[in-house]
C-alpha cells in the first residue's frame, strides 16, 4: 500500500489520475475503520489533510460554497446560522472527537445511505462538485448517489466541495436512533421551508438504498401551507404529510430496526419537523 | 515509510511505519507511549483520545502518515505547572474515577480539552463532552465528580495538591 500526500489540489488531482484506485482519506473516521478491521486494503491512501483550500469556504456567487475538508466541528461553530439543518445534523454526528476530524465530504464520498449530513443537503438542494484534471462539474446532491455507497463520482474525480443556495427560510433535522450519540440512524429526516419562493426541500436518510428526496410531499406543502397569513397548520397537511413523508422512503430490516418501524418513525419525524419549522415561520417571519 | 512528527514536546521519529497504519499503533507499538488505550478501534469508545494539532481525536482513526509534521499530545504529555500531575488527573485520583483505568487516559485528555474551552462546565456540557468515551465499568458518576471537582481547583494550584507533588503517585 502506497501512502500519498499531495500539497497542493493540483497534485491531488493527479495522483488521483495516476492511481484512481487510491482511497481518498480526509477525517479518517470512515476510512480507518475499515482498515482497522481488515475490511479494505485499496492500492494507495490519498491523504487530502494537506490541501488548505478544502477546508476553506465562501461565497460563489448566490451559492455558498464549502471545501470538503470542512469538519463537522467547524459546520458547528461557523456555519450554524448559514446552514441551520445541517448544523443540526452535524451535531448528531458521533461525539466531539469524530466532529473534529470527519468532514461533509466524507459523508458524500462514503454515500452510506445513513450519512447524517446527506439529508439537509437533499432538503436545501446542494450541489456537489467534483473535480478532476480533465475539468470540473457540478451537479444536484440528488444525482449523486446511486445506491449504498454508490456514486456517480468516476474514478479519477475527487470531490471538491458542496455549493448550497442561500434561502432564507426555516429549516429541520431530526434522527432516531438509541441514544443521542454515537448513533448511526435508524433513519432521520431534514425539512427546508423556503417561504419567500413558497418551495419546501426534504431528506429522508437511512430508509433506503440512498438518502431520499419525497418529491409528493413537498409539493402537498408548497401548494397547501398557508405561506401568506401564516395562519395554524392545517392539521390536515400535518399528517398528509407524514403519509407521504413515509411512503416516499425504501426502508429495509436490519439491525438497527424494521422496514415498518422506520416508516412509522419517518412519519412521526415528518409532522413534528413541520410544527417545529412552522412555529419558526410564524415566530420569525420568512 | 518514515514519520516525523511532535510527541508530547519531542520531536520523535518512526521507521517501517505501513501506510495503513493507525497514530494510535504508532504511538503505542513504534513509540513506546502506551497511555493511549487500544479498544474498539473503530471511534466508538474514546479511550485512544489523544490531541492532534490542539484537537481531540481518535488516534485509531488517524492514519500514521496523517500525523508527519503534526504535533500530538497524549495523556503522558499532560503535566501541571511543577511538572506533576494535571489538575484532570488530580481530580480523577481525587474522586476514585478510576475503576479498571482502562477509559481514564481518554477521559483525561477529554476533559483536559473541556476545561480548555469552557471554564465551569454544566452537567450537560460534560455529558455532551464525554460522550464518545466509554467506561465500561459503568463509573461515570464518580466521573462527573472529577470534572466538577478538577473545574473547581485552578490549573495553577495544582502544584499544592500532595498526589501531584513530586514523589507523589504518578
């Protein structure tokens, strides 16, 4: 095994094109378990710690972008009032000493269908950018991912950040899991109210090949929320919502729960994301 | 490979480091530096907790390579002003939050970074703190008891507590 430690995103870029069987590493928290346990032995580690810009991030226009490399910490103490839903899921992720070291980017790059951060980006309609020497490109979170630990990403691409549209707008996540850390999900869902366009962005995680937009129930919201008076939620729509929330997932049984309780957890997470996002609507305004 | 790297203020070097290696079998196994404690291996437990550039981490989860030119302090390099013991350490000694010792390394190196950012911790934010470190002999009471106890005495005083004075145990 080869241990490679590019400077620079140029040199990572064509590392990564000379050996695209080397295993992009950054916070290691995915990576080393499975070196640990003998589960993978890929040709050659590709360090990306090295590389300052990946954990840089800023504005690009209407987006904000973000350096993969940005750890889950940093998604905490910075980007709390800009990327509220993820924020809250970062703050689910594992326990201090994993914030410190796993990045978004991680998440993206590992596609478990459980990552925790996948979710709020489904919700706000990130993009992820993917970079290699023969160019770069952009494309939906949505797109990305093509089933458990599946993605489109070729082999010579790295990923090298995630762009997210600045809506204004309140935004939810919420995750089942046995305790409130060190938790892989049972599964989880993030909710993005953006009332000035009157659209509505959802994430279901861990109840599916991959995380999972429900398109049905986005639109119920949309059209039937009350966006101008901010009146009281119909508690019709409430629990239409967690209907269609729940029918929109792909759940399996597995270890960590059944295919049934995931929808039913899903439709309970589903209406109180809803209260708790329209209680800020109606508190703060859009 | 070869890796350079601080160790608890030493500039230390490793040979035959393999690339898929742990910090965490560098320190122990190449460096001789067995306080950070080898358990589950896989960033659930905590007892590898070590700081890495200023941060806690999971040495299990850093790959050796992660580490060259980076500086690392584990609970062995954790000392108060006379050179004795820390006051995190003190205070575990103090509280019996010491069971099987197994955990106590992580802890102490988890609380040493608490303490660092927040000066009187809250119940929650010590539980929020030691989250990822696992006691399995279930001590976690006399755990917080340390925390709130090592919170208490200013990291200067450490020097007048007799467990801490040279001689005293280690």
């Amino acid at each position: 095994m080869d241990f490679l430690s590019p400077a620079t995103w140029a040199e990572a870029l064509a590392a990564k094109a000379a050996n695209p069987d080397a295993l992009p590493i950054a916070g290691g928290t995915d990576v080393m378990v499975e070196l640990n346990f003998d589960r993978r032995r890929p040709s050659a580690l590709l360090d990306l710690t090295r590389i300052g810009e990946l954990t840089e991030w800023g504005t690009d226009g209407d987006l904000l972008r973000i350096g993969s490399g940005v750890t889950y910490a940093r998604i905490i103490t910075e980007l709390a009032h800009r990327l509220p839903g993820l924020a809250m899921a970062a703050r689910t992720v594992g326990s201090p000493q994993i914030r410190n070291r796993g990045t978004v980017g991680g998440n993206l790059g590992s596609a478990s269908p459980a990552g925790d951060a996948l979710p709020p980006l489904l919700a706000a309609g990130a993009l992820v950018e993917l970079a290699s020497t023969r160019g770069v490109r952009r494309l939906p979170v949505a797109e990305f991912f093509t089933g458990p630990k599946r993605t489109v990403r070729a082999p010579d691409e790295l990923i090298a950040a995630f762009l997210v549209p600045s809506h204004r707008g309140p935004h939810q996540f919420a995750k089942i899991g046995s305790r409130n850390a060190m938790v892989i999900a049972v599964c989880s869902f993030a909710l993005a109210l953006r009332p000035v366009t009157g659209e509505v962005g959802t994430g279901i995680g861990s109840a599916g090949p991959t995380p999972l937009r429900a398109a049905q129930a986005e639109r119920l919201l949309a059209d039937e929320l009350p966006w101008r008076t901010a009146a009281v939620l119909p508690e019709a729509v409430v629990g239409r919502f967690g209907e269609l929330v729940a029918g929109a997932a792909a759940p399996i049984d597995d270890i960590r729960g059944t295919a049934a309780y995931r929808r039913h957890a899903l439709s309970v997470l589903a209406r109180r994301t809803l209260r708790w996002a329209w209680e800020e609507y109606r508190r703060e305004g859009p | 490979m070869r890796v350079s790297c601080r160790v608890n203020g030493e500039q230390r070097e490793a040979d035959g480091v393999w690339p898929g290696e742990s910090l965490l079998y560098l320190l122990r196994e190449r460096l001789g530096l067995p306080g950070a404690k080898n358990a589950c291996e896989q960033g659930e437990c905590g007892s590898c907790t070590v700081y890495l550039d200023g941060l806690p981490v999971c040495a299990c989860l850093v790959a050796g390579g992660q580490a060259q030119g980076r500086e690392v302090v584990a609970v062995e390099g954790l000392t108060g002003p006379d050179g004795g013991l820390d006051r995190v350490q003190h205070a575990f000694l103090q509280a019996g939050a010491v069971q099987c010792g197994f955990c106590t390394p992580g802890l102490i190196v988890a609380v040493h970074d608490l303490l660092a950012r927040v000066s009187t911790p809250t119940d929650a934010d010590i539980r929020e703190a030691l989250a990822g470190n696992l006691c399995r002999c279930t001590g976690y009471e006399k755990i917080m008891d340390a925390v709130r106890s090592a919170a208490a005495m200013p990291p200067s005083t450490a020097a007048a507590c007799p467990a801490s004075r040279p001689g005293g145990p280690r």
